[in-house]
C-alpha cells in the first residue's frame, strides 16, 4: 500500500474512531489524519506481533479492523494527555 492509500486509510480511520469514542477530543481534520495514520501504523505493528496478521491491503477487513482498533488506542492516549494539559492550566 502506497503512502496516498496510508494516508486515505488514516483519515478514514481516524474519522471513525472519533465517531466510536465518546465526548468531545480535541483537534481538528488534520489532527484526524495524523492520529489516524498513527494508529493504524500501531494497529499493524499489534496486529502482526499477536495474530500474525499485518496492515497489507487497503480493501482488507483485517486491515480496517486493525486500522481503527490502533486509531481508538492513539485517540484514548491522545485524549489523556490533551486532558491533563487542559485541567492543570486552570
């Protein structure tokens, strides 16, 4: 999969991640598309250290689950860091 499938792949991801997750995270479209590509490079990397099954094909299930299974991961980190520096600022 070329880096235009990893990209589309990332903000697809991210979008739904964002969708799935409850309350309000922060950050725009671009924030989407980096925490997308983000977890679904971590989505990969879990995928093929536990199931033998890695991030190959853009039209796979696999790839989509694994894809949005590592987006939810980065969205809830991403959620706890942007959710400390909020609280300790007041």
């Amino acid at each position: 999969m070329g880096i235009i499938g990893w990209i589309i792949l990332g903000l697809i991801a991210g979008a739904i991640a964002k969708a799935i997750l409850p309350g309000r995270q922060g950050g725009g479209w671009i924030v989407t598309l980096i925490l997308g590509v983000v977890g679904a490079i971590l989505g990969g990397w879990i995928g093929s250290a536990i199931f033998g099954v890695g991030i190959n094909e853009f039209w796979s299930l696999s790839t989509w689950l694994l894809a949005i299974g590592g987006a939810i991961i980065v969205l809830l980190i991403w959620g706890l860091i942007t959710g400390r520096n909020k609280s300790s600022t007041r």
